[in-house]
C-alpha cells in the first residue's frame, strides 16, 4: 500500500467507528469529507501515473 492508501484505510476506519458510537453529525461529516480528499488524491495520483 501508498502512503495514500493508507490515509484513506485510516479515514474509512475513523469513520466507521464515529458511526458505530453515534458520534454527532458535524464530526462525522468532517472525517468523510477528509477521506473524500484523500480518494480524490489517490485518483488523480494514479491517472497521472498512466500518462
């Protein structure tokens, strides 16, 4: 795994947890939007390794 892959695992994993102890919504909309960052940047990384 990338460096990159790794940040989103961590991410998936944090979010996952925040919805199993109901954390509120501002939190868990935080941790998704971090992990939404983290798989636009692991796309773009790999289209440019295409090219």
């Amino acid at each position: 795994m990338n460096i990159i892959e790794d940040k989103i695992e961590t991410a998936r994993k944090a979010l996952h947890n925040a919805l199993k102890r109901k954390d509120n919504e501002e939190k868990i909309l935080e941790i998704s939007r971090e992990m939404d960052k983290y798989i636009i940047e692991y796309y773009k990384e790999d289209k440019s390794k295409k090219y």
